[in-house]
C-alpha cells in the first residue's frame, strides 16, 4: 500500500515556503494538509532531524534550513526514513511452483533498477521547482475562477 508520508512532508515544505516570514501555526498547516496538528507537528518533527526544517517552541514561524533550491525531494524522502524499497517483492509465493519460485527474485532486479531510477530523478526535483509550479497553478486559478482559497 502506498505512503502518503513523502507527499505531506513535501506539502509542509512548500506551504512554509510559500508563506516564508509569515505565522504559521501547526493547525494551519495542518488545515492544507487535511489532518490534524498533532501529526503535521510529529512531521514537522521529522523534517527538523533531518535538519529540513528549524523551528523555535512557543513561535509560530518555521524555517527552511537551505535554500529551497537546494532541497530535493531525494532529501525529503530520506527524511521518511525509509525501511524499505518504494516497491516491495511479495516473498511469499509457492517454492514448488517454478513461477512462484523465481518471480521474486526476478522481480527483485527490476525493482531495484525502478528504485534507482527513481532515486535519481527525485535528486533532480527541488521543493522551489514545487513551489514554482503550485504558484503558477494558483495564479492560473485565481485569474480563471474563485474556487480556490487565498494561499
């Protein structure tokens, strides 16, 4: 089953960055997460000791610790602490069957090869890259329509 982890760690760090020197309360993000504060605040926790994100107790004003063109989704992903491989070989196949015998194992070079592929893309995406579009995306909404809250 997929992880929505990586997409709302990704989410926090553009919000912040989208609304730099502004008060942000865990409660507001979590409002554009659709979640609640306590989890936004146990991310925002993940994000700091990956050294992502410094915050000060009792102050409402995130930070980035880099500039956002130097954050890449590689560095948010390690953040997730990931145990595992994005696509994980199902182990547990029939060993007398020679189809379940060997698609794991097949299987498994494949995946190691879209792993890497896909390592090596998120190294190239940055959360301004992100922001950038979701910028555009808004403007483009906000000159066509009013369905959209101000950021």
């Amino acid at each position: 089953m997929a992880n929505n982890r990586l997409s709302d760690l990704i989410h926090i760090l553009v919000y912040i960055e989208l609304h730099d020197n502004q008060k942000l309360t865990s409660e507001l993000i979590a409002s554009s997460l659709n979640t609640n504060p306590s989890l936004t605040r146990r991310m925002m926790g993940q994000l700091r000791k990956a050294n992502l994100l410094e915050t000060t107790q009792g102050a409402a004003c995130p930070k980035l610790t880099k500039d956002p063109n130097k954050i890449t989704i590689f560095d948010v992903y390690m953040a997730t602490c990931p145990d595992s491989p994005l696509l994980k070989v199902d182990q547990n196949t029939s060993k007398e069957c020679q189809v379940g015998h060997i698609v794991p194992t097949i299987l498994n070079k494949y995946y190691l090869e879209i792993q890497s592929t896909a390592e090596a893309k998120m190294r190239k995406i940055t959360i301004a890259d992100i922001a950038d579009d979701v910028r555009m995306d808004i403007a483009h909404h906000q000159k066509n329509s009013a369905t959209f809250a101000k950021i």
